[in-house]
C-alpha cells in the first residue's frame, strides 16, 4: 500500500506539479537559474552520500533488525558533533553533551545480550529469575525475533512482551 501511496506521489507532482515550474519562472515570481559548478559538486556529492546511507541502512535492516537500525542511526548526531568539532571546533553545550551521552547509552543498553540483562537485574536485587536468549526478541534483537514474544516471570504467568509500554 505504501508503495502505491509513494508511486501516486510522483504521479501527482510530474502531471501537476511541473506545469506551475514554469508558470512561476516566466512570471517573474521564482525565476529559474542553472546552478553554478560549485553548488553542482555540493548536490553531486550530497547524492552520492545519501545514497550510501539508504542503502547501507537497508542492508543492516536486513542483517540485524529495524528497531537496531532505526536507533543505530541516531548514533549519526553523535558523528556530526564529532565532525563539526574536528572540521569547524564547534564547542559543543553542556545540555548537548547530556543528549549525546543518552543516545550512546540507549545504543548501548538496546545492544546488551540477554546474560548482560541478567547479570544487571540480579546486580539491581531484581531477582534471580532468567531472560532466555528467546526474550531478545522483545528488542527486535536476533534471529528468533517475532511480533510477540513470551517468557516466563517467576510466578509462571505468560507475559506478552509486545504489549509493555503501550
């Protein structure tokens, strides 16, 4: 449905879109420039890395799981204030500093195997009782992720773990 959806997007913007282009530039109201070579080699090289990105994006969806690409890629604002510091010296805030060690950390915590889940809750006095390597999928982690997963709390009772935190 989504590709129908994005397909019609395009249908809409070549059969309408365009004939308001030019009506605009031989007004006067936008007109249209060529841009120079320098501003071409921008765009050339926003395309390429771009497109690097999306596919790269879509191999780890592929290879690891939506929720893992989709928080992995926030680790992108951690990257950009690494550059802007080593290519401008942009200083960064306190309060951004704050943000970017809470991306690293829920990066960090969302990539923890379940043995590490284990060892923090016997370690918070949370109890004894295990996640097996089954529950990863309540993380999107792993090759036995599903919609829904259940394991078992320590009075026996089913948990559905796709409904926690709605």
């Amino acid at each position: 449905m989504s590709c129908l959806v994005l397909g019609l997007i395009g249908v809409w913007t070549a059969l309408v879109l365009w004939p308001v282009f030019f009506v605009l530039s031989a007004s006067g109201l936008e007109p249209f420039r060529l841009p120079s070579r320098h501003t071409l080699d921008i765009l050339l090289g926003n395309v390429v890395l771009d497109s690097m990105y999306n596919g790269l994006l879509l191999f780890g969806v592929a290879v690891s799981s939506p929720l893992a690409m989709s928080v992995g890629s926030m680790l992108v604002v951690p990257a950009s204030i690494a550059a802007d510091y080593f290519i401008h010296g942009t200083l960064l805030s306190a309060l951004g500093g704050v943000g970017v060690v809470l991306i690293v950390a829920g990066f960090v915590l969302l990539k923890l195997t379940p043995s590490c889940m284990n060892s923090a809750r016997a370690a918070c006095g949370l109890g004894d009782e295990t996640v097996p390597v089954s529950a990863r999928a309540e993380t999107g982690m792993g090759p036995e992720s599903s919609a829904v997963a259940t394991y078992a709390d320590s009075n026996s009772r089913d948990i559905d773990v796709s409904r926690v935190g709605t």
